[in-house]
C-alpha cells in the first residue's frame, strides 16, 4: 500500500477540522489522504436504486462532502474515500496500522461526545501502532499572536530516561516537513529537598536544571546533526511535565507527546503528559507510540 495519511470521519464539525488538518499534513509530506467513515450497519454496495432508499446514503454523504471540499482547497492532493463495514475503533486502528498516521477530531474535556469522540478517539490513542493525531474544531479559531520565535512551532515533551527515538524521529521530521523550529521541552518536578521554609532553595534549582540540560543536550546531539535544517530550542523547565508541556504549547502548531507501548499491567494505557495535552492543550495533538 503506497504511504497515506488517514482521518475518521463522523460528520462532526471536529472531523472535518481533522480532515483539514490532515490534508495539510498529506500536501506537505506528499502523501495520498485516505478519508475513512466506518459504521456496522453498511450493507453491501447496492445497484441501480435511487439515492432515497440507499442505505448508505449518508455515510456516502459525509465522505463526499468532505472529498469535495478537500479537493477544492487542494487541487493536486490525492484524496480517496473509504467507507468500512465495520465497528469504528476496530477499523481505526486496522487504518492506523497501515498509516503514516491518523487524525481524528477530538473535543477535550467537553462532555458531549460523538461516535468517534471519547468511547473511540481515547482508546485509539491507547492502542494504535502508529502515531495519532486529535484535532479540535477551534484549532482553526483566531488566537493570540505569538511571538515570531515559536509561531507555529512543532514542540514535544521529552523524558530524559528511556528511549525516545520514535518520538524525536516523527517531531524532527514533522517540523522539517513544516519548515518551522522544534521546541524541546522538559519538564521536572522541583523535589522535595530543594524547598525550604523561605521558598525554594535556588542553588539546588540551578543545579537540577543545569544537569537537566546536559543531558538534553547530549540525547539532542544526533538529531540535531541528522536535521541541521530544523531549528531547535531546547528547555528545561522546574515544572511538572504536563504543566510545562501545556503552557509551552500555548502557541503551538503542533504538540508531540510520547505513549509507551509496553506498560504495566495495571497502569495506564496513556501517561499523565499525554493526557493532560489531549485533555487541556488547544493545539492539535499528536500521540506517538514508542518502546
């Protein structure tokens, strides 16, 4: 199968947002975009009966509608339509796993859900193969101007223990794809032997935070040499990760954050920075599975 990006589509008003989103994404990679509506109740393709008693009718619809304003915004893009009998969470993650990557539309902590919002999307990020990306509706809004410096920025919370390559590759790769800086960010808890009863000892703080940036550093060194042409900004910040991930997404293009595909048993399938940033930041999302 030649390299596709995939988006779910459910008729929602975030689905397209998604669907835009993806169709950016799949015009600067050069990619084909695969527009997928997955229901179980599709029947077999009917022939010769009118649009009024096709069964299919509205699933067709939500593809087509979609197509054809995707098309008209990205004349040259290759766009195809993909309608699956099958329950939705299944046929994601079957088209995740066949995807450079799949982007869904998502609603945050808002509590009315849809058929792909909340019961699918989060389970979808917990288990797919490959990286997933939650686009909200508003992510398309007016925000706040940033500053010229991370306008638009890919940023990615990164740990300093463990692997991350798979991580690093897509966030390196998705700002050389987007032509704008990578912002690397680490976040760390001030510990317990640092406060004191005036505050925070501040020779203690300099200390954690200049070894934090050693070691970021060092774990940078080789993406750096491998992407001279992406500019990076690299910080440490006294902070809890998902706080430091968050505020320094504020204005964000694109927020990376890391899923571990091997986790205890009873721990969850999504870390607290990766659900913090799908649950509060206002950029789109990408969750990326790695060992």
């Amino acid at each position: 199968m030649e390299p596709v990006i995939t988006v779910g589509l459910d008729g929602s008003p975030e689905s397209l947002a998604a669907a835009h989103w993806a169709a950016d994404e799949a015009e600067r990679r050069k990619l084909t975009l695969r527009l997928l509506h997955a229901w179980p109740m599709l029947v077999p393709e009917p022939t010769n009966i009118p649009s009024e008693m096709d069964q299919n009718y509205w699933a067709k619809r939500i593809v087509h509608n979609a197509r054809a304003e995707l098309q008209a915004r990205h004349p040259g893009l290759s766009i195809v339509g993909n309608l699956v009998a099958d329950d939705a969470q299944d046929a994601l993650l079957q088209a995740a796993s066949e995807s450079e990557m799949l982007v869904l539309g998502s609603r945050g902590l808002q509590p009315v859900e849809n058929y792909f919002m909340g019961d699918i999307s989060m389970p979808v990020v917990a288990r797919a193969e490959r990286p997933v990306v939650l686009v909200r509706a508003e992510a398309h809004e007016e925000r706040p101007q940033p500053t010229p410096r991370t306008a638009g920025a890919v940023v990615v919370a990164v740990k300093l223990y463990g692997p991350c390559d798979d991580l690093l590759e897509f966030s390196f790769g998705t700002a050389t794809a987007r032509g704008m800086p990578l912002q690397v960010v680490h976040g760390r808890s001030v510990p317990v032997h640092a406060h004191v009863p005036w505050g925070v000892d501040h020779d203690v703080t300099e200390e954690i935070t200049q070894e934090a940036q050693k070691q970021l550093s060092q774990v940078l060194r080789p993406w750096r040499e491998k992407f001279p042409g992406v500019d990076v900004v690299d910080v440490v910040r006294l902070d809890s990760p998902a706080k430091a991930v968050v505020r320094d997404a504020e204005h964000a293009g694109l927020l990376v954050v890391g899923r571990r595909k091997h986790r205890p048993a009873l721990a969850p399938r999504v870390g607290p920075v990766a659900q913090a940033a799908i649950h509060h930041a206002r950029c789109p999302v990408a969750v990326v599975p790695h060992d």
